[in-house]
C-alpha cells in the first residue's frame, strides 16, 4: 500500500527528480517500498508525488545507477537489498574500528594537504591564534572499496609538522598521532547536520547530484584535554548511519 506523498518544494533549488529520488529512498527506509519487491508504476509513482511520468523516469535512473534499484525489461523495477553501515560516534571514534565487522577491507587515503592560516572557526577548536599556521589533510575512507567518507582534518602545523608524510605513509590518522608521542585521543565534541553533496563530495563520493551528505564537525583532545585535531567529515546517507553513544 502506498502511503501519503511527502511535500514536493518546487521552487527550492533542488530539481524535481532528486526529490522525488530522497522520497523514494526515505519510502525504502522506512519499509513503504520493502527491499527485493517490485517498486510501483510509474504512473502511480507519478500520482503520489505529484509530478509526470518523465520527471519520476528520470528519478528512477538515477536511483538504479546509485545501485538503490535494479531495472528488469518487461517485469518492472525491483528494490535492491541493501545495508548501510553504521558508523560509531564515541569517545573514542575511529575509522577502521568502527566499521570492523560490517567491511572485511577499510582504508583512507590522503588525497591532498596544504598548510594554511586557521580561521576562526578551526583556531577555536584547536586553541590557536586566528591565522596561526595549521597543516590541513584532506582525505578518503573506503569501506570493501566503496567511498564512505570525505574528511577534512586540521592540525597546529608548529606541534605536527610532518603529520602529512606520516599520513600519506600509514594511511591513519591514530598512526600518524602515534609518532608524534600520541599514543590515545578522545572526541570532545561533535556537531551534526546534513546538506546536499557539493561538488567535491560528488566526484570524491561518487554520488549523484543532490546526493544527502550527514556532516560531523568535531574535536579531539588528548586524554588531559589538549585539543590535538579540528576535522570535518562528511558520509553518504545512503551508505552509512551514524550510531551516536555518550561521549
């Protein structure tokens, strides 16, 4: 049974079809389109969200190459099973433990660092200067070969000048703090929020436009409280949830 259509925003910016896509992967989310069963017609699709036929066809091929759906000639279009993995957010939040056990490979990737003057808003975290020179890393996690994550991580480059050699070399960020004689860090804060993937979460992603982004902004500190990294880390909502315990 098909239930009611959710509000379709026609002047928000954000075009028909990918509405229309977020409606239909909330309706799998929530068990109205349950996976391995044939979705409804096009027509009916059409008739509960208000729009043609052309725009719900358009809605559906991007859902079929993000791997949401799979077309069959002549049967119809049918949901794929799929599990998101759950991404611990805790005390201690790190990328390879926290999926252990959902993906049998994890890694993250250093695609590129910069040294640059921190802006108000990452010198707060870090208890520096505004302007003070901070080494940003920005990098990929992959779970058995899927892109789940995009970071952007910022360190007083006085206190961890090398970080990005040590990055590029042990391809984690716990390793790289180890060198420098961190041997353990907590999170101290994380702010959440979400928003459409912009460009270079698209491509790095390998999303499709208008693809919803979960956002985590948080600090680590040091077990006496020295905040040691700023980052920035956005995860793909259609692949990953973020399991909250108390930090």
């Amino acid at each position: 049974m098909i239930g009611q259509p959710s509000s379709i925003e026609r002047r928000s910016g954000v075009a028909l079809w990918r509405q229309i896509a977020d409606q239909i992967l909330h309706s799998i989310a929530v068990g109205d389109f349950p996976e391995n069963a044939a979705l409804p017609p096009e027509i009916a699709l059409a008739e509960r969200y208000g729009v043609n036929r052309h725009t719900v066809r358009s809605a559906i091929a991007a859902l079929v190459q993000e791997g949401v759906l799979r077309a069959e000639q002549g049967r119809g279009t049918f949901v794929l099973s799929r599990r998101r993995l759950s991404y611990p957010i805790g005390a201690r939040t790190r990328f390879s433990e926290g999926l252990q056990g959902q993906a049998s490979e994890r890694h993250i990737t250093l695609l590129a660092s910069s040294v640059e003057p921190a802006n108000r808003r990452v010198a707060e975290g870090l208890g520096l200067a505004k302007g003070a020179d901070v080494i940003r890393l920005e990098t990929r996690g992959e779970a058995d070969g899927m892109p789940v994550s995009r970071a952007a991580g910022w360190f007083d480059a006085r206190r961890f000048a090398g970080i990005d050699a040590a990055m590029a070399e042990t391809g984690s960020i716990t390793a790289s703090l180890a060198g420098f004689g961190i041997d353990d860090y907590l999170r101290q804060s994380t702010v959440l929020s979400a928003r459409h993937a912009d460009a270079a979460d698209l491509a790095d992603l390998e999303l499709q436009p208008g693809a919803i982004v979960l956002v985590t902004v948080a600090v680590n500190v040091t077990p006496d409280g020295q905040p040691i990294q700023f980052s920035e880390s956005r995860f793909p909502a259609e692949r990953i949830e973020l399991k909250l315990s108390a930090l």
